[in-house]
C-alpha cells in the first residue's frame, strides 16, 4: 500500500512539474487525464489490496487447519509407529520362547527314541535269549 502510494506521488509529481513547465491549454488538458488516470490506478491499487487482504483472511485459517492436520497425522504415524515396534518385541519374545520350547521338545523326543530303541534292542536281545532257551528245552527233551 505505501509502495502504490508513493508510485502516485511521483506520477503527480511528474504530472504537476510537466504541467507547470508547460501551461499550454493541451498541456492542462493532459494532466487533468494523467489525475484521472492517477486516480484510477490509485482505486485499482486499493481493490488489489483489499483482495489481497481477503485472500489472507481467507487461506490463514486454511493455512493454520493444514498445519494442525499435518501435526496431528504425524502424532498418530508415531503412535502407530511405537505399537508396531511393540509388536515386533512381542513376536520376537513369543518366538524366542517357542524355539526354546521346541529344543526342549526335541531334546526329549531324542531321549524318548534312544529310550525306545534301547528297550527294543534289549527285548530283541530278550526274545533272542527266550528262543535259544526254547531251543536248547526242546533238543533237551527229544530222546
């Protein structure tokens, strides 16, 4: 605004110091155009500011909704943030624990079969030992 104003006074200055070193009837006529126009510019100069102005009142608020929408996404992208690395933590520990639970079962599961084979073997070797008794019962008792 203070910018349109002094671009005014110098067009007037310009146009009164033409019109007072040229008195000539034309002359009157061209600065009561250049006023006009003056004042032309002058109104034109202040619709734009006022737009201007409106338009700031306009998109400041616009502006400030944004700013807090932007803040507000950026608190909830955090949060979101922290529960998923908590529930990363919480798979892992759960994880953790399954696998030590399975290497106990496995550990087990090893013992059960050597357990088991063992036992087989020893009742292999004790069905071997009972047929070889049977065996030496019957050739004892044929004549």
């Amino acid at each position: 605004m203070k910018r349109a104003m002094r671009i005014s006074l110098i067009v007037i200055g310009i146009a009164l110091a033409t019109g007072a070193s040229l008195p000539s009837g034309s002359d009157k006529e061209m600065i009561v155009r250049l006023q006009g126009e003056v004042l032309v510019l002058q109104r034109q100069i202040r619709d734009l500011q006022e737009s201007i102005d409106r338009s700031h009142a306009v998109s400041m608020p616009a502006v400030e909704k944004a700013a807090g929408l932007s803040e507000e996404s950026l608190k909830k992208l955090s949060n979101i943030e922290d529960r998923l690395s908590q529930a990363g933590s919480l798979q892992h520990n759960s994880l953790s624990g399954v696998v030590s639970r399975l290497k106990g079962i496995e550990e087990q599961s090893s013992t059960t079969a050597r357990q088991v084979s063992e036992l087989l073997r020893e009742m292999k070797d004790v069905k071997a030992a009972v047929e070889r008794s049977q065996t030496r019962t019957d050739t004892g008792r044929q004549p």
